[in-house]
C-alpha cells in the first residue's frame, strides 16, 4: 500500500475520494441522477426567468408600458419567489423532495406558457407572479435533494455546481431570443419565446422516471408518520416538531402515578 493510500484509510477515506470530480463520484448512481435533475431544473428556471427581461422591449411596445411597469414585472417574480422558496420547504418535508421538485417545475412552466398568452399587462403582472411561486420552489428543493445525497466533505462543491447551471439557462434563452426575433416579428417573437417556456416538462419526465429521494430523507419521513400515526414520541424527528413539555408528559405522570414504597405522598 502506498503513502497516499496509507494516509487515506488513517483519515477513514476511499482512494477515489479525492480529485476534480470525486465530488460527483461520491454521489453514486442514484444521487448522479438527482444531480442532474436538480441542474436541469436550475438551468430551466433561469430560462424562464430571462424570457421576460429579454423580451421587455417588444412587452413594453405592444402594451405601451412607461419605466415603473416595466420594473414592477420583474420585481413582482422576485419577491414572490422568496414566498415560493418557503411553501416548497415546507412542501418537499410532506410528500418528498422529487414530488416536490415536479410540482414547483410544473408550477412555473404553466404560468411562464400563460404568460404568452397575456392580453393585456395586468394578465401578464399576474402570470409572471404566480410563476414566481415555481420559480423560487425550485430553487430550495433541489438545493435539498442533492444536498442530502452529498458527503459533508463536497457538499460545497456539489451544490455549487448546481448553482452555476442558471449560467447555462440565461445562455440557452439568449441563443432562442436571436433566433426567434430574427424569425418573427417582435410582437409575436415575445409570445413565442414565452412559449418555448414549455421546455421543462421534458425535465419532469426524466425527474418522475429516474430521480428518487435519498434513503436518509425517506427514512426520516416514515419515522416521522409512524410515530404521528402512534401518537407517541418514539423518534427525534417527532420530538422536534413537539414541544419539550409535550415529549416529556408521560414521563411525568408515570412519577406521579408510582411512588417508591414506603414514600409518603406529597
């Protein structure tokens, strides 16, 4: 056995354990495939989120839309999404990551598709808020699925490079802006480049036929049913959702209820 291996199993790691990509190694398979639902579902949510700032010139023509309308569109997708970001934690806890991750994918693919079909600017100021709620879901629940596929030592750089998928979505929606302006008109190129929005359903096929949730995660959320379904705190899960008062009531009684013989009672 070499030095390097010697000082590797000292430190209790693999011989893979180190290099540029033992990060995606240490995933395994089934984290691989989450990995990749995760950045598709990044790189997809940055497409549609720019689909609007780099139609906003043809947007604010065909509506006749002054500065301050302009901005309150993006800003209305911004600040929503951080309500979005919280539903979809408090989501993700109940029925799974994957389950979660769909539903928030679906959400803002609907609203983003929607919105090319807008009539009218108050239409579109609601379609692009209502996307927002998918938009900022999304963003948190993959964050929390490929973070609990990821070992404690690379769980930086796994999500990091989650992360720089949204680099990815922005380039891929300014590659099908210069085309679908080049091809159309601007009053229908807008439209058209919101409907091409339609693109992360092909990314919930893939997540609902390949991507599953870790063990840890399924194994905390059984836990935390069969303990709410026996009523008593047999799991940590459980007695972080309860208050210290109420995981330490039958405790109590059962001082209250057995006294050491001979004891007088109090």
């Amino acid at each position: 056995m070499s030095t390097t291996q010697t000082r590797q199993s000292s430190q209790g790691e693999r011989p893979d354990d180190t290099g540029a990509f033992a990060w995606l190694r240490g995933l395994g398979p089934r984290g691989r495939r989450a990995f990749g639902g995760a950045f598709g579902g990044y790189a997809l949510d940055s497409y549609d989120f720019f689909t609007l700032p780099l139609s906003m010139v043809a947007i604010a023509a065909s509506f006749g839309l002054d500065k301050g309308q302009t901005g309150l569109l993006t800003t209305v997708t911004l600040v929503v999404s951080a309500v979005g970001g919280a539903l979809a934690g408090v989501l993700a806890d109940r029925v799974g990551r994957v389950r979660a991750l769909m539903i928030t994918v679906v959400t803002y693919t609907l609203f983003t598709v929607l919105c090319g079909f807008a009539p009218n600017y108050e239409t579109l100021l609601v379609f692009r808020a209502l996307q927002g709620l998918g938009f900022g879901g999304e963003w948190a629940v993959g964050a929390i699925l490929v973070a609990e596929y990821a070992s404690a030592k690379h769980r930086g750089r796994t999500l990091g490079a989650v992360q720089s998928a949204w680099a990815a979505g922005w380039a891929l929606a300014v590659l099908v802006y210069t085309l679908v302006f080049q091809w159309a008109d601007a009053d229908l190129a807008w439209r058209i480049l919101f409907w091409t929005g339609a693109l992360p359903a092909l990314l919930v096929v893939y997540v609902r036929r390949n991507v599953e949730d870790a063990p840890r995660a399924v194994e905390a959320r059984r836990a935390a049913a069969a303990a709410a379904r026996s009523g008593r705190c047999s799991v940590p899960v459980c007695c972080a959702r309860r208050s210290s008062r109420s995981c330490s009531r039958p405790a109590s009684r059962a001082a209250t209820t057995r006294s050491p013989p001979g004891s007088r009672p109090s």
